[in-house]
C-alpha cells in the first residue's frame, strides 16, 4: 500500500488535495522567506512543483530554466515522460486562465525549453500531459528576445501563467533570480491585470483580441501632415496653431526659450504602449512593490 502510494506521488498524483486559500497562504510564505533571505542558503520550499524538458537548443549560460534547475526550483524531464499538471506547449488548443489555479496549485507547470528558432524540429508530441495550455500576448522582456510579442524564456512562461491564475507571489519569486525580471511585470502590467480578472479562457481571448484591435486599429491611422483642420499641433509646420503658449509677447517668448538650471527633464521608466507589470489578485500584494527591497 505505501509503495502504491509513493509511486502515485512520484507520477504527480495529488498531494492531500489542498485548498486555493491553503496554497496562497504558503505561496506567500514562500515570498516572505524570499525577500527575508536573499544571499542566505535556506529558503521556503516552492509550494508547487516545476519541469521543464530541455531539449539543449539554447545557451546554457543564457537559458533561464537551466538556471532554475541549479537553484534546485525546477526538474528536468525526459522525452516521453509525462507531467500531471499543466504544461505551456504550442500544441494546446486552449488558454491559460483563472480556472487552471486548482491544477496548478496541486500539480505545478512544466515548460518546454526549445529554440524559437527550431520550432518545427522540436518534437512536442514527445512531451506528455494532460493539460496543454497556451500563453496569450505578452512582449517578452529577457535580453535575448526583449520587447518582441510572445517570445518568452522558460522563467518568463512561468511568470506569465502563475500571475493569470492568480499567484503573483510564485511569480515573483521567479523573476528576483534574474536582473531583467522585473521588466516583464512592467512590460506587461494592463494585460496581466486583465488577463488575471478573467473567469474562464474565452473572457482571456476577448482581452487578448481587443487589445490586439486596439493595436491595429493605432498602426493603421492616418494622419495627413498638411490637414490643417486635423487639430494635431504638427499638422502644418507653417502654419500656427492656436494656443495659449503662442499667445505670449515676444518678449515672454525670447525668455522662456532661454534654458535655466531648474529646467531639468525628468525621466520615465515606462518602457512599452502596453505599461504591463503586476497583478492584484487573491488580494496579494502588487508584483512592483515586491520587487523594492
């Protein structure tokens, strides 16, 4: 009977069936063990189990799963080997969503670790499991692939689907073990957000389409440069335009066009149209504030 039951547990089987309120509160303990001992050896155990299969496509001193299984995160498994939980694999038919929290919080995520460049040799029928399930658009922020639409790293595609789900916690953990990490909650912040407030793959979708709509529908406006009834302000470059700031004397004018020490620029940190970054949900607290020491 034990026997029975240890091999269950090392196919995957369930462990003790915990509760999504149970699963936070040691998702959150996990976080806290982060922040409290970073540069010390002992750290909470991840509450939910990893893999990826590594197929050694990419650069071992570049690849971010490769990285995970050194610091103990992850396993790695072999071909034909099969993983209870859910598994990011171009070969699914449906979304990740708020609805995958129970498989994720009781059988973990496994990624495939393939070059996007060595798509159609990657044999993917090869790496088994029952919940396949696909990322939606999210803009990658590693160094290899940064700002290019859904191309993400291994630690990436883990981010992305412990935050849809709700356990933004388990993303942050990820994502502190690389310099960039915070990049891609900033990148990706309004989707996230959206994405996380859904209830079922088809409510995923819809944000996605809209979004991509909306992009499309900004690349594809028009704006003619000598419509001079446009009201945009570089309609007609000779041509002035009506406003209070082209209303001053000549005087004004010559002296606010003289810089000052005090006219300092400040800079932004906003980095894409998207302005993405973290999730609020299962009332965590945000991925952004997690990150500041």
């Amino acid at each position: 009977m034990e026997h029975g039951r240890r091999a269950a547990r090392r196919r995957g089987g369930r462990r003790g069936a915990r509760s999504l309120d149970t699963f936070a509160a040691e998702a959150e303990a996990a976080l806290r063990a982060c922040l409290e001992g970073e540069g010390a050896a002992p750290q909470a155990k991840f509450p939910c189990p990893l893999a990826m299969w590594e197929l050694g496509h990419c650069d071992p001193k570049k690849c971010t799963g490769r990285k995970l299984a050194r610091q103990g995160l992850l396993r790695t498994l072999h071909l034909r080997q099969r993983f209870p939980g859910l598994v990011l694999s171009p070969l699914a038919a449906e979304y990740v969503s708020p609805a995958d929290r129970h498989i994720i919080a009781q059988s973990g995520i496994a990624v495939i670790d393939c070059s996007w460049a060595k798509l159609e040799e990657t044999p993917f029928n090869r790496m088994r499991g029952t919940h396949l399930r696909l990322l939606p658009y999210l803009v990658a922020a590693n160094p290899v692939n940064y700002g290019r639409p859904c191309k993400l790293s291994c630690v990436e595609a883990f981010a992305a689907a412990f935050c849809i789900v709700g356990f933004p916690d388990l993303a942050t953990i990820l994502l502190r073990k690389f310099k960039w990490g915070k990049a891609f909650t900033d990148l990706n912040k309004n989707l996230l957000e959206k994405y996380a407030a859904c209830h079922c793959q088809e409510e995923v979708l819809r944000v996605e389409k809209d979004f991509l709509a909306s992009v499309q529908e900004t690349k594809n406006e028009e704006i003619d440069p000598f419509d001079v009834d446009s009201g945009k302000e570089f309609s007609n470059p000779n041509r002035p335009i009506n406003s209070p700031g082209l209303a001053q004397s000549n005087e004004e004018s010559e002296e606010d066009s003289v810089s000052t020490p005090d006219d300092a620029t400040e800079s932004s940190d906003k980095t894409s149209p998207e302005d993405d970054g973290t999730i609020k949900s299962l009332q965590q607290k945000p991925i952004n504030q997690l990150f500041e020491k």
